[in-house]
C-alpha cells in the first residue's frame, strides 16, 4: 500500500504541480497583460500630459491671437475711418479742382476775348493812327490853304483900298 500511496501521491503531487504550472502560466499571463495595461495608462497618462501642457500653450496662443484680432479690428476701424476721411477729402478736392478748372476755362476764355479786343484796339488804333496821320496832313494843307487865302485876301483887300483910292481920286478928280 505504501507504493500505491507514494504513487498515488505522486500522481496527486504531479497533477498539482500540472494545474500549479497552469495557474502560474494564467498568472504569468494575466500579469503580462496587466503590465500591458499598465504601460498603456502610464502611456496614456504622459500623453494626457502633453496634450494639457499642449492645451495650456494652444489657450495662450488663443489669448494671444484673440488679443491681436481686437487690436487689429481696432487698427481696421480707425483705417476705415481715416480712409473715409480721406475718401471726403478726396472727393472736396476733386470738386475743387473742377471749379478750379472752370475758373480756368472761363479765364481762358476772357483771356482769348481780351486778346481778341486787343487785337482789334490795336487794328483800330492804326486805323485811327492813318486817319489821323491824314487828318494831320490835311490841317496842314487847310493851314497852309488858310494862310494862302489870308495873303490872298489882304491882297485883295489892299487892292479893293487901292482901287477905291483911285476910285475916290478918280471921282475927286473929275
């Protein structure tokens, strides 16, 4: 009996050491897989922390970049009104320009009507210079024709005296 007991002991002893072995390997292999696991967490865990470290720099990228967008709308703002100022002012000189403009045709043109006037002054003048240098011409001749005349009737008025002398003697005489 003994033998059949030690034998049965090992049987006992070998299946024990058989399912030991099988529970160790499941052992094994539940701690593998739950290092697996493990390593996967912590994986996800630094991760997760470079994603918030991440996240931080992104929300502060974000502030910055919200913070340029108001300032830039602030810089759009005053352009567009600094242009529209300049639009007005763009538009007031363009319409003085074109008054000026008129001013300038209208100029040029009592410019070309002076001009017109003076040359027909100045045809008019010469005209009256000849008129003139002939009325001139012809003072002198009446002048001359005046003294001729004046010569002519002391002339005969001496002689109309001397005749009547010779007249008067004539008669005396006789």
């Amino acid at each position: 009996m003994s033998d059949a007991g030690d034998d049965r002991l090992k049987q006992i002893q070998s299946e024990l050491t058989a399912i030991l072995e099988e529970r160790l390997g499941a052992l094994n292999q539940v701690l593998q897989s739950t290092e697996a696991a493990t390593r996967r967490i912590i994986a996800a865990d630094v991760e997760m922390e470079r994603h918030r470290l991440n996240q931080a720099t992104l929300q502060a990228e974000q502030e910055n970049i919200e913070a340029q967008v108001i300032d830039a709308r602030e810089r759009v703002g005053a352009v567009r009104s600094q242009n529209a100022k300049l639009n007005a002012e763009q538009e007031r000189l363009s319409s003085e320009i074109a008054r000026r403009e008129r001013e300038v045709r209208e100029l040029d043109a009592e410019a070309e009507r002076s001009r017109q006037r003076i040359a027909a002054l100045e045809a008019e003048g010469i005209t009256l210079r000849e008129e003139n240098a002939s009325l001139r011409t012809k003072v002198k001749t009446l002048q001359e024709n005046i003294v001729r005349m004046q010569r002519l009737k002391e002339e005969l008025m001496s002689s109309v005296t001397g005749l009547a002398q010779q007249l008067r003697q004539a008669s005396g005489t006789e």
